[in-house]
C-alpha cells in the first residue's frame, strides 16, 4: 500500500536501492518517466513486463515490478472484501438482529440466574469504568477550555507569505551549502574527481558494450553499469557459476565474459534463482551458445531438485496404495520411489562434488586481478536488434 503513495520516479529509485544497483535508476527514470510519460505508479502498474525489457529495463527490475504490482493488486482485493464485509454485510446482519446483541442479552441473563452474585459485581466495576473514562474526558475538555482562555490571540504569531518564503530559501541555501562542503570532502578523501571516474572508460570500451546488450533487457543501463564495473565483473553466485561452466566447456573466460556481462551486469542477475527470469525468448534474443543455456538450464532444474519431489510423491502414492490393498503396486511405487531418490540423491552429490573441486582448484590456481578501465578488443556481440 506504500508504493501508492510514491511516485513512479521514488519508486524506482527505491527498487534500485534495495536490489544494490543505485546507478542504474537515472536511465531507467529517463527511459520510464521522461520518455514515456509514466509519473504516476497507477499508471505504470498497467506496463506488461515485456515492454518494460523492450524499452531496455534489466531484467530484474522488470520483475520486481510485475511482484510489487501484482502484491498491490492482492492488498486491494482484500481491502475492498474487508470493506464490503464492514459496510454492507455486517450492518445488514445488525439491523437483522436488532440495536442489541440477543447472543449476548442471553448469556448476561444465564449468568444471572446461575450466579447473581459473580453478574452483579462485573456490572458494577463496567459501570465504574464508564463513570472513571467519562471523569478523564471531562478534566480533558476543561483543560483544553482553560488554555484557549489563557492564550490571547495577539500571542499568537503567524508570519507573512514573504517571511515564509524567506525562511525557506535560506534553509534550503543551507541545506545546499552542507552537501556542497560533504561533496568536496568526499572528492578530497577519495583522490579522483566525478569527472575522471565517468571518462575512465573509453569510448572504444563503451562502443564494446553495446555490442554486448546492444538492445533489449539491460539495454537501457548500459552506459552507467559499464561505468560502475570499471571492466570487470561483480562477484556474485552466477558469475562463480559461468566460471566454472567455461572451465568445463574448456573455453576461454574472455569468450564467456559478454555472456556473462549481459546476464550479470545490465540485467542485475546475480543470485541462482534469478535465472529462473531468463525464458527461452531472452536466450534467442541474447543469440547464447546452446550449450552454455543447456548448461545453465541443468543447474536452474537442478537446484529445483525436481527428482527429489517426484520420489517423495512417489514413496506417498505407494504407501496410499498399500493402506487400500494394493500390496503388489504399493510395493512397485516404493521401490520405484526410493530408485528415483537413490539417482536424484547421487546427481546432487556428484554435482557438489564438481562445485568443491572447482572451488578448490580457484583457491591453489587464482584468477589474474579484474581487468583495468581499458579494456581488451572482444568480437562483437550479435544480438537481435
């Protein structure tokens, strides 16, 4: 319900802080507001998500909106239920049962006649609270009496339109002068001026990156996040992931690296179950080897463990089968079941095992160091247009 109260701009900026990539929300601001007009977030609610990556919105940006709305939409729905049920069903059930409640006028009346003596005392301690809650409201309302004759109104001050006015431009002169001087400290401290951090990628290096997402998702955050990575590539789960798939390809990092810059860095995908975002039409789109997607399909199934859910489906079924009086079927799905877990069971273990190797062998053998602002010259990358 608080993302109503934003604006499309706020929001944006907001979604970009919590996915860590503050950067990109400029572009995307410009792309979504100034391009297309979208100031309010009632009106960005109704952008499907594949206009969104067709105006080059990262991907995962793209579906943290399609969740927040779709939660929005949830909270309304259960607004309005609440809201019918107060205002339309609960005055016509008591207007049906009269001004008092007959459940309750019959279980006052039971105590009653049970025990008088237990119905006499909580009628009259609700009796002294009412009488104690009446007093206080009554000592409020002549205070506030007392007050209202105590203040005159010539103490009251209220200043001009052109006061007001004044006051404000020097606090926000002052508000100004502050971020100018924290500015200039952290420009100080840091040794490298705004300037040199945005001009340290050449325009031969920009030109390599848009070749990498030259149109699409991530399309629109090309220029910042190139920028921001200064050439090398965040260190997250999916780049450890593309690392070890080109070691067992027996590729080249450099050859894997566009790939790896069009998933991770202009589309913001960095955990493992952010993959499950990329569909068949990104990696058509994207022009990926087919084995690098067969690849990473594997493991996105993988760690969904679907082989897991089966065996277990199948061990429940059999042993359903067993309590009806299938003995000789309920014995085939168990064994069935338990085949299907002992194989899902060894995979898992095998593919740890590759995980652990690799891990290790990047610990005796390191990666040389990221590489510097200048980058190498790579193919260009052939994206749909």
């Amino acid at each position: 319900m608080a993302a109503k109260r934003l604006s499309s701009a706020q929001l944006i900026r907001k979604l970009c802080h919590e996915l860590g990539h503050e950067e990109g929300a400029a572009p995307c601001v410009k792309r979504i507001v100034q391009e297309h007009w979208l100031e309010k977030v009632e009106h960005l609610r109704r952008v499907p998500k594949s206009r969104f990556e067709r105006w080059g919105i990262p991907l995962k940006l793209a579906d943290e909106l399609e969740d927040l709305f779709t939660e929005v939409d949830a909270d309304d729905q259960l607004h309005n239920m609440q809201a019918y049920v107060n205002y339309t069903v609960r005055p016509t059930l008591q207007q049906f049962a009269g001004s008092a409640n007959p459940f309750a006028n019959l279980k006052e009346d039971a105590e009653k006649r049970r025990n008088p003596k237990n119905w006499a005392a909580k009628k009259i301690q609700r009796n002294f609270r009412r009488r104690k809650e009446e007093e206080k409201r009554m000592e409020t309302e002549r205070l506030e009496q007392a007050l209202l004759v105590m203040v005159d109104s010539k103490e009251v001050s209220v200043m001009s339109d052109d006061k007001s006015q004044e006051l404000r431009e020097k606090r926000a002169l002052e508000k100004i002068r502050r971020a100018v001087r924290r500015w200039k400290a952290r420009k100080k401290t840091s040794g490298l001026s705004i300037r040199a951090s945005f001009t340290s990628i050449h325009v031969e290096d920009l030109t390599d990156y848009y070749n990498m997402c030259p149109a699409g998702a991530g399309s629109a955050v090309v220029a910042v996040e190139a920028r921001q990575c200064m050439g090398a590539l965040k260190d997250c789960e999916v780049t450890t992931l593309l690392k070890r798939f080109a070691k067992k390809m027996q590729r080249e990092w450099e050859d894997i690296m566009p790939y790896a810059h069009r998933i991770v860095t202009f589309n913001w995908i960095e955990k493992m179950q952010d993959l499950d975002l990329i569909e068949d039409r990104h990696w058509d789109e994207w022009d990926f080897p087919e084995l690098l997607v067969v690849l990473i399909k594997a493991e996105v199934e993988a760690n969904g463990r679907p082989g897991m859910k089966a065996a277990a489906c199948s061990c429940f079924t059999g042993t359903a089968s067993c309590c009806i009086g299938d003995c000789v079927g309920a014995c085939c799905d168990a064994i069935s079941g338990w085949w299907s877990y002992s194989d899902e069971k060894e995979k898992q273990k095998a593919r740890e095992d590759e995980r652990r190797r690799f891990e290790k062998e990047e610990e005796e053998e390191p990666l040389p160091p990221p590489a510097p602002a200048k980058l190498k010259a790579r193919p260009q990358f052939q994206g749909k247009r």
